[in-house]
C-alpha cells in the first residue's frame, strides 16, 4: 500500500460529508420508505411476503442509487481539490496517470463498500421491524455487486465531472457540476412511477434497479413505472436484463475513458483560482 493510498483512504472513512451523505442521509430516506410511504400491517400470507420482498428490493434499488450518488458530490470535490497534487506526483514522480487513478479509484471503494453494507443491513433491519419478515434476497452476492457497480460507475462519472472543470478551468462551476450524480440518480429515481421503455438503456443509471431488482426477487422487473408494476397494474414492457448489463458496464467504462483522457491534460488549478 503506497502512502497516498494509505492517507487517501484514511481521508475517505473518516470523511464527515460522505459520511452524512451517504449515511445519515439516506438513513433518514430508509427510514421514511418503509415506515411513511409503505403502508400494510405484518405480513401472514404469501402474497404479502412477496410484496414485502419487491419493496424491499426497490429499497436497495432506488435508495442505494441516491446515496452512491451523494457520495458522489463529495468525490467530485476532493477530485477537483486535489488535482493539483496528482499533476506533480505524475510529473516528479514514477506514478504514471493511470496508476494514480487506479489508487484514487481502490481508497473510495473501501467507502463504497462500507456503504453499501450499511444500506442493505438497514433496510433488512427496518423491514423485519415493520413487516415482521426478513426480506429473501435471491442472490446476495450479485445484488451487492450491483451496488458496488452503481457506485463505481458515480465515482468515475465525479472524477470525470471534476477534471471537465479542471481542463476547461471553469471553477466556478464546481457547485453546479457535483450535483450531475445526484440529478442522474433521481431521474432514475422517477422510474417508480415513469416507464422509460427502451431510454432506460440510454439514459445513465437507469439500468441499476431493474438489476437490482432481479437479482433480489428473481422477477424480471419492467422498463418503468415500479409502484404499478408492484401494485399488479396491467403490463408493462419487460426490460432486457442483457441490454440492462450492457448499459451499466457501457458507462462505466465510458466514464473511466474520459477520466483517463482528462487527466493527462490536466494541469491543476492554481489557489488563487480555487478562492473564488
């Protein structure tokens, strides 16, 4: 472990504002989902588990999706603020760009990860106390990937965000660009009641819960509208789960791509350019 490996994770799990954002925020948001906007007394029958099982996957889903991403405004942040140091140490030292990305990119998926824990272990814990049931997960493992990749793909779309300013020296633009992360995941937030049809796979994001959801429940959830698909409305378009991977993997690696590009043209912000 290199030291700014070491210091850039020490400065990440000891962060108060990704903590709040992406804790104590979204914490508040567990807490209003299933004790505000679902209603239902405990569940007896096997419809009502089932139910409770899509809620709870549309919770790791939708809310999973907005606290990666206002963890993401506090990457976009540090990103920019450091941007300085990182054009020195590729320059006077062995690290290349790539190879500091890789470092930058590995200390903010420890937080990542904690985070995500912290998600699905409270909405576990929030749904027993509601419904007196232990929401089923189809396949753990795939649905904590799916969150770690939500948050991946947020991490390289601030690190993008950030270096946009830092190339094109628009500073000042710095609090309207870190809430690019936050307004994606509320469009795709407004698949609970919208049905995207075939935008879901192009807008960035989207494909994030209908995954999540497949992978909690085994149901193939539709392209839109989830709180009608939930209430058994009539059907909806399926979406396609390979084209929901494709899309997912298609940003991130398009995020990254740019990332990289950016960073070998930047040099930095100067102070005096970072008061105002």
């Amino acid at each position: 472990m290199t030291l700014y490996l070491k210091l850039k994770m020490k400065d990440l799990l000891t962060n108060l504002e990704i903590l709040g954002w992406g804790i104590v925020f979204i914490e508040f948001w567990v807490l209003m989902w299933l004790f505000v906007f679902s209603k239902g007394a405990p569940a007896q029958t096997e419809w009502d588990v089932y139910v409770v099982n899509i809620n709870a996957a549309m919770a790791y889903s939708f809310l999973g999706l907005l606290s990666m991403a206002a963890v993401a405004i506090s990457l976009a942040y540090s990103i920019f603020y450091t941007s300085r140091a990182a054009r020195y140490l590729t320059k006077f030292t062995r690290a290349s760009p790539a190879t500091l990305m890789v470092e930058d990119f590995v200390a903010s998926l420890a937080a990542i990860i904690i985070i995500v824990a912290v998600i699905i272990f409270s909405v576990i814990g929030c749904t027993y106390m509601k419904w007196g049931v232990i929401p089923h997960v189809e396949n753990p493992a795939a649905v904590f990937v799916d969150l770690v990749l939500g948050g991946v793909a947020l991490y390289w779309l601030a690190y993008m965000l950030a270096l946009v300013l830092v190339v094109t020296r628009r500073t000042r633009a710095l609090s309207m660009m870190s809430f690019v992360p936050l307004i994606l995941a509320f469009i795709a937030y407004a698949q609970l009641w919208v049905d995207f049809g075939n935008l879901v796979y192009v807008i960035p994001l989207s494909t994030i819960p209908a995954l999540l959801v497949y992978h909690s429940t085994g149901a193939i959830p539709p392209t839109g509208s989830y709180l009608w698909w939930l209430g058994g409305g009539e059907l909806l378009q399926a979406v396609n789960l390979k084209l929901a991977a494709v899309s997912l993997f298609a940003w991130i690696f398009i995020f990254a791509g740019v990332s990289l590009i950016l960073l070998r043209k930047s040099r930095g912000v100067p102070i005096e350019e970072l008061r105002f």
